[in-house]
C-alpha cells in the first residue's frame, strides 16, 4: 500500500509541475535601444520583450565608483529614460538581460581638449629638445676622476 501512495504522489507532483511554472510572468530576454547610440540629456527608448517591474541603470559598471539607479516602470515593455552621465552604462533587468550602452557627450568637454593640447605640448617639446640637444654638436665635458674604471 505504501508503494502504491508513493507512485501516485510521485504522478500527481509530474502531473501538476508545469502548472506551478504558469504563474509566473515571463522574464525579458532582449532590450532593445532607439538611438543605438545616446546622448547625454537626450531621451532613449528602451523596449523589452517581455513585462518588466524595474531597470538597473549602472553607471561606470566594473569600476571602483559606479552609480546605480532603479527605474521603477510597473510592468510595462517599454521606457523612455534619459541619461545623465556620459560614458559605458549597463543597462539591466533584474534575474533577465543586460546591455551595455555608450553614452557619448552632448558637447566637446573643454577640459578634455586643454588636457590633449598640454599632453602634446609636453611629448613633442620634450622630444625636439632632446633632438637639438643630440644634434648640437656640443659635448658634455667629462671628468675623469669621476670614473675610475675608463
């Protein structure tokens, strides 16, 4: 009798298995992003193919200082989010997808150019000063006593 209540809990838990796995709402397996690539200050389409409760919008992801943000949007497929940060941002489902997008600046950032002029200044003034220095034909004078072994 024993045996025979056992296979039948084991039939019935088979049987009632794919029912439990209904409830659930389906998970977004894809995001979608309209333009491909944003802007900061712009707004951005982000579309789902699935219902979704809330967006992770991480910025800087896989650094020491990242910035999360939860976007709450209630269940709906799609989300008009507008980002303030320029640079990499994941943008993810939580337990679904993820993407990656790069944010680019809405304007050429001024500290970014003098930071490229200084940088050249410095490399190509420092390698024409050693070229003319090199090819001056001045030697430096030496002093043997301050090299014994030559």
């Amino acid at each position: 009798m024993l045996r025979m209540t056992r296979a039948l809990c084991l039939v019935l838990f088979c049987l009632a298995a794919p029912a439990f796995g209904q409830d659930a709402a389906p998970v977004a397996t894809t995001i979608s992003v309209l333009p491909e690539s944003p802007v900061v200050g712009e707004a951005v389409a982000l579309t789902f193919d699935a219902p979704v409760d809330a967006v992770v919008v991480t910025y800087r992801p896989n650094s020491a200082i990242p910035v999360v943000d939860t976007v709450r949007i209630g269940g709906f497929t799609s989300i008009k989010w507008t980002p303030t940060e320029a640079g990499v941002v994941r943008v993810a489902v939580p337990g679904g997808p993820s993407r990656n997008l790069s944010i680019r600046f809405a304007e050429l950032p001024l500290a970014g150019v003098f930071v490229l002029i200084m940088a050249g200044l410095i490399l190509f003034g420092g390698a024409s000063w050693a070229m003319a220095k090199l090819l001056s034909g001045d030697m430096p004078k030496t002093q043997p006593e301050l090299r014994p072994d030559t």
